[in-house]
C-alpha cells in the first residue's frame, strides 16, 4: 500500500495452526494488526 513515506507491504500464510506474517513500513509508521481469526501470529 503506498504512502506518501513510502510503502506499506504485508504478506501472510496460515501454516500450522497459526498466521505467520511478514510487515515491513517506512520508518516512523507503527502498524496495529486487528487478528480476528482466533489464530496465533508469528512474526518472521
């Protein structure tokens, strides 16, 4: 997703029973991830 700080990228799978995901975002952003699967996350 593009801002104007540049962009916003998420990739996820569901592997396991749970969501791994990857976030990256232009410096100074902070994300909130709203997870209403029931799964657990796993950052990589």
């Amino acid at each position: 997703m593009p801002t104007p700080d540049g962009f916003i990228e998420l990739e996820w799978t569901r592997q396991d029973g749970r969501l791994d995901y990857s976030l990256k975002t232009p410096a100074g952003w902070k994300i909130e991830i709203a997870n209403d699967s029931g799964l657990p996350l796993r950052a990589l």
